[in-house]
C-alpha cells in the first residue's frame, strides 16, 4: 500500500470510478474523492490520474488520489537525500519556533532557521508559504526537523555568483525595497541577494528620513557603485540617484543670473544658508546677502531649515556647481520699508500673536511682530487689554520703530482731535529756536509784542 501508479479511467459511475491499475486487477476510486467542493466531476473514459494505492481486498484494488502516510514519509525522506526544498506553510508559533505544515505532515523550524534577519514578531510568519530544506527525519517519518535559512542561504549563494557575473559594478538594475533604517534602505537585487542604499544615495535631493521618500516593497532603479566580501559576506553598495541623470547637467531654464525664484531651505550655516532651487541643485545665501538693515550673525535668524523663501540668483557657475543667492535682493525681508509702511502715529490693524507678563505681541504682516507694553494700555482704561487673547485682532497705534534693531513698539490709539502742544515739540531741544514753521514765528511774535507792552518799573 502507498504506492504511487498512473490510472486510466475505465468507467464513471454515480459513486465509484473504475481505473485500470496495469495489473489483473482494476482499481476503485470514490466519485467524492475526485470531484470539486461544489460536488462536480469533470472527468471521461481515457483520461490519466495520478493515485495512490490505499486498501487491497482480494482483488479489489481500492486507489485515493491523497498519498498516504507512507507515501508522505517516503517523499519527504527522498527530498532529505537528494537535498530538495519542500513547500511548506507556517501552521503556529511554538516555543522555540514553528509548526510548519509539510506535504500534509507537521514539521518543526527553530526560530534561527526560519530567516537569515533577527525575528522580532514570529507571529508575521503565520499561514505564509515558504520553501525549507530538511535537516533532519527519522526513519519512520516522524519528528521532522526543517530549516528556510539553509535554504536561503543556498539560494542565496548560487544568486549571488550568476548576479556579479551579469551585474558588474557600475551596471544600472532593478530592485525591491526590503528594510528601510535610518541610515539608509536595504533593497533585494537578485533572489535572496541585498545591497545598502546609504541615505547619501537616495535622491539628489538632501534626505533628512529615508522614510520620507521610499515605502516598503518599492521597485526602484539603482547603480551598483561597489561590492567586496568582508568576512565571507558579500556586501553590495547601490545608489538611486546615481541611476538617474546628473541635475546639474539639466538644469532648468527658469535658473538664470538676476532671476528671482522660489527655493526650500535645507541648511542653515554660519557662513549662510543653503537653499534647493531644483531636486539636486542648491544655491548659498552669504551672510552678507541676508538683509540690508541688520546685521546678521547667523543664518537662522532670518531663515530656518524646511522654510520655502524667495530668492535672487545673483550668479551661476555651472562649472564648479555653484550658485550664489541673495535674499535681501528678493524683496522678502518686509523690515526694509518698515518706515514707509509703519510711520509712527500711524493706526493699525494685527493680530495678537502671544501675550507675555509685560505686554502683547502683535503681528502687522509675516514676519514682522510689534509689542505693545503693558504700560502703554494702562494709559487707557478704555483699551480691552485683559480681554484680548491670540488670534484675535486689535487696532493700535505705531509708537516707534528701529529699523536697524528690527522692533517696533506700539501704544494704544490716541484721541486724533486732542490738542496735545506737546507733539509740535522737538525733543531735541527746548529753546524757542526749536520752534518750526508758522507756530514758531507765531510763539516768538506774540512774546516780542507782550514786551513791548509791558510797562517799565520805576526807579
């Protein structure tokens, strides 16, 4: 019994089919063995099955097209001998590793042996379907032992020697994306063959997360920059973006000399910022080229990293792959008409941005906050000062503005019809010279004419 034979259907009956076993005796196989779920039978006189022999009574041969135990036993221990992978599918997690279900028997996988990587959650690997190499069976068939990682490996070697064979460095391929790290992506080049995109790989665009720009399972076009054997591990350097052409010698029409343009932030220097004007192409704002009314230190006091500014391309050499950028030229920096926009006295509308124990800061436009003292609304009873909380808008009055410190400072709106002498007064000085205009020969004619009037004391 268990014997494997090649049938040739005789006769279809309502419940039995009558094969011919190539012996003096014809074989019997149950209709519901042979047909679908649903029940049907699409079988005729003629055709070939594959069967096993379960049962002989006399001479009836009974055949089953399920191998028999025996029969699992012996393709098992053939494919032990002959070194042959065998499909299985992981059945449950046990302690130590896997119940692997094989050709219809239970096979166990320690845990090392069913990847080439560490496994962090075992229960992944549950109901998927791989192939193992047996490692180890007994005699009668019964506690077999299996191993994907010796399997891979195999594969992996033989993958390995056909792949630099074909793929010599310098060769453009096509790959899928396994592991992504932070310092890079991993990505399968060849059946169980991986190499390492360093995240300075990746784009020629600065990539602060490899997250950001690949997803697991991605098929991506990489240069094999490098590969070398370190300690009897082959190790395979790719690069994506140098799979693609160089940006620089495509660079885009719009980039030219003089030309204001939009760009993202990517570093923020000491000597100055670098900004992306195009996927790989950047362009430096000196210090020098920040803002013509301050003084600046540093370049993240202006601009900050992931910022989207306007710039001026002041000049381009394509040769060395530099660009040199201005941002005060741009007309982006809204403290450079400070004064003509913002006059003092002027009455204004913005919006509280935060408040803080010694007044409200007070946004006129982005990027330009003035503060409004507490001690300025106090003046006025009447101002809602308490009341007022960020987002919502207030009308103020310009107080001062220093241009060169960038601040502006504001009071609470004035009577516009209070006669307030006051205001005609140059704080400069306070002799009737100071005096300008009418007003001043006004003052001082009035004064001369009181004089003259005056009668003089006796002696």
């Amino acid at each position: 019994m268990g014997e494997k034979i090649k049938a040739e259907v005789l006769v279809v009956g309502k419940e039995e089919i009558f094969v011919s076993t190539g012996t003096a005796s014809d074989g019997i196989v149950t209709r519901r063995d042979l047909a679908s779920a649903e029940g049907a039978l699409d079988l005729k006189v003629g055709d070939v099955l594959d069967l096993y022999v379960t049962q002989v009574r006399g001479t009836q041969v009974y055949l089953s097209p399920k191998p028999t135990s025996k029969n699992l036993a012996d393709d098992l221990e053939d494919a032990y001998k002959m070194r042959l992978p065998v499909e299985g599918r992981v059945a449950e997690v046990v302690k130590g590793g896997f119940r692997v279900s094989v050709h219809g028997k239970l096979a166990f996988c320690p845990i090392s042996q069913m990847d080439v990587k560490r496994i962090e959650t075992p229960e992944e690997y549950i109901g998927q379907r791989f192939e193992f190499r047996i490692t180890q069976i007994n005699e009668d068939g019964r506690n077999v032992i299996v191993s994907r990682r010796k399997h891979l490996d195999e594969q992996r070697g033989a993958s390995q020697g056909t792949f630099l064979e074909e793929h010599p460095e310098g060769s453009i391929v096509n790959a899928r994306i396994t592991r992504i790290e932070k310092f890079g992506a991993f990505a399968e080049v060849a059946p169980g063959v991986e190499g390492l995109i360093h995240i300075s790989e990746l784009s020629w665009s600065r990539v602060e997360n490899p997250h950001d720009v690949l997803q697991m399972g991605q098929d991506v076009h990489v240069k094999v920059l490098k590969t070398e054997t370190v300690e009897g591990r082959l190790k395979i350097s790719l690069s994506m973006k140098q799979s693609q052409a160089e940006p620089w010698e495509h660079m885009p029409s719009s980039l030219k000399e003089g030309q204001i343009v939009e760009g993202k932030v990517t570093r923020c220097m000491k000597f100055g910022a670098f900004v992306e004007l195009s996927p790989g192409i950047e362009g430096l704002i000196p210090l020098s080229e920040m803002s013509y009314t301050k003084r600046v230190m540093r370049s993240d006091e202006l601009v900050k990293e992931g910022d989207r500014i306007a710039v001026k391309i002041n000049e381009i050499n394509a040769g060395a792959k530099r660009i040199s950028l201005s941002l005060k030229d741009a007309g982006s920096d809204p403290w450079a008409l400070a004064l003509q926009k913002y006059p003092v006295g002027a009455i204004v509308t913005g919006r509280v941005e935060r408040r803080e124990p010694y007044g409200i800061f007070v946004q006129l436009e982005e990027g330009m906050t003035a503060l409004l003292p507490k001690s300025k609304a106090s003046e006025n009873s009447e101002f809602p000062y308490e009341k007022l909380k960020p987002g919502e808008t207030v009308t103020v009055q310009i107080g001062e503005v220093r241009r060169e410190e960038r601040r502006i400072s504001l009071t609470v709106p004035q009577d516009p019809n209070r006669d307030d002498w006051k205001s005609f007064v140059s704080p400069a000085s306070t002799s009737l010279g100071s005096f300008g205009g009418a007003l001043g020969d006004q003052l001082k004619k009035a004064l001369e004419k009181k004089s003259e009037n005056k009668p003089e004391k006796k002696r």
